[in-house]
C-alpha cells in the first residue's frame, strides 16, 4: 500500500510517495516534519519512494559529476530528456552508492529508489539529495534558489552569509548570535531565496548540513554576504557584475541544463534588483560581527 506524505517548503508544495513497505517519513525524512502539511493541489513535483537497485543509466549519455554539499553524484540524460542520478554516501575514499533517482525533464515527476542498507544513515543521505536537488530544479523557473549559505535573522531581517565550505560562514552567524543580540539561526547550510510580489524572502528548510536547524519559518531579505577569511575586517558593497559572479556560485544549479539555468539567471537578476550584496573580509572574532552589522543593516 503506498503512504503519501505532503510537504511545504518555501510555500511550494512537494508529495513523497513511499511504495515498499517500510520505507517512512519517520524514518528517512524527520527533518521534514516541520514542512508536513495536509494534501492540496499545485504540487510542485512528486516523488515516488521504492527500495532496490533502481534504473542501469549505462546507456543514457553521461553528464558528469554534481557537487551536492561536498558529495559529488554522477548524473546522466536519457534521449527523450529524462535525467538519471547516482547518488553516493560520502566515504574517506570514494562513495557508497545510496540511491538512484530518475526525473522526467523538468523534475515534476521523479521517481528514487534505495538501495539496501549497508551503511548507517545510508538511505536517509539518498533521498534527502534526492529531494533537495529535485526541489532545487523543479523550482528553478519559479525565482526560487537553493543556496549554499548560513541564513541569521536579526530584527525581522535574514542576513544570508555565503562562502565555499570551511571558510567560516557558520562561525559569522554564530558571533552574531553571540554579540549582537536579537539574533536567531535561520538554517546553516541550504536556505531557499524566493521572490514574492517583487519581495525577496528567505525560508528555512528540511537541509541544513551538519547543524539540525530544520525550521519552517521566513523572513524578508537584509542582505547578502559574500566572506573570505583575512588579517582585517573589512566590508564593502558589490556592484551588479561583482554580485552576480559572487552568488551564482552559492546557488545549486546545472549549467548544462539551459531550462534550469535560465530560470537561475533571470531569479538571481530579480534578487540584485532589490537586495543588496556585500563582500566581508574577516578574522574570526567578535568586531568582524559588529563591523558587518553596522554596514549591511538595514
């Protein structure tokens, strides 16, 4: 008998359909449960759950690697448009094959399958990639990002800090929870930006990285940070060009796919036209928090 469940995340609607029995919500998908909602229509993409080997992507082309949150997939494209993944549980050496994930073209269909257990969270890691780079995609058209980044809310506002991973973007936000006060983490590692009405919004969601902050909430856009670590604490404003090259990195996307990157581009355009983007040049201590605050607030 197949479980539906109903999520919404960054008010999109998504459905998981789990069809072997024992594969769960509870089990599999528990940052999820703050996104549960009952059924309804406008569903942005539904995914169908099973265990087992899944689909032989051997004869579809070969994309290449997808960098998912240090996690490198293989992806592969099928003559009629339909997209393969390979997703693999990050090891010391090499991967441990997770799940394969199947999506028709625009990711509004996709179907994933688990492969047995044979490593601990094995089949956790699988679909929730699953689901956040079906979601990135599906929703990409839609001036919704996905974004590699520490997202704080201060005073109402969330002020979103992006950097390649290890550069310290969770330290930032925890000294600003730490000195400036009012502060409350948002997410820690893939908040999603969307516009709405011509406002810039940033939502918590069901992926945060190494740090449980799996919390259904939004808040209006104060700024975007780009950090880099150095003997200062420094920050200035980026122009148009500087912030758009700044954040087009941070955001999941395929390059490859002229649908998807299209829709980021024209997103990221929208986003420059009402929230501004800063460069911070930081040590890891509590000036670079109030040097930040007092140039970017708003």
């Amino acid at each position: 008998m197949m479980v539906c469940q109903h999520y919404t995340i960054a008010r999109h609607q998504i459905e998981v359909r789990f069809a072997t029995e024992g594969l769960n919500a509870e089990r599999l998908l528990p940052s999820f449960l703050p996104f549960r909602r009952e059924g309804g229509d406008d569903v942005l993409l539904c995914m169908t759950v099973c265990q087992g080997e899944g689909p032989d992507f051997s004869a579809w082309k070969e994309i290449g690697q997808f960098d998912c949150g240090g996690a490198n997939h293989g992806v592969w494209r099928s003559d009629s448009g339909a997209y393969g993944f390979e997703i693999s549980l990050p090891e010391v050496s090499g991967g441990w094959l997770s799940c394969r994930m199947k999506a028709d073209e625009d990711f509004t269909h996709c179907e994933a399958w688990l492969l047995p257990v044979e490593r601990p969270g094995q089949q956790q890691f699988g679909l929730n990639n699953a689901l956040m780079m079906a979601f990135a995609f599906a929703a990409a058209t839609q001036d919704t990002l996905l974004v590699h980044a520490s997202v704080i809310r201060k005073d109402g506002f969330g002020y979103l800090f992006t950097a390649p991973s290890g550069t310290g973007k969770s330290t930032h936000t925890h000294l600003w929870y730490k000195h400036l006060g009012n502060c409350d983490l948002m997410n820690d590692d893939n908040p999603v930006i969307r516009l709405v009405d011509g406002q810039a919004l940033v939502f918590g969601s069901p992926w945060s990285g190494k740090t449980p902050c799996y919390r259904n909430i939004f808040a209006p856009i104060g700024a975007i940070t780009q950090i880099a670590q150095a003997p200062v604490n420094e920050v200035r404003r980026l122009g148009a060009v500087e912030a758009f090259a700044a954040l087009l990195p941070a955001v999941s996307s395929m390059k490859w796919d002229k649908r998807v990157y299209s829709g980021i581009c024209q997103a990221l355009s929208h986003l420059l036209n009402t929230t501004p983007v800063w460069h911070l040049d930081c040590l890891p201590d509590a000036e670079a928090a109030h040097v930040c605050y007092e140039a970017i607030h708003r």
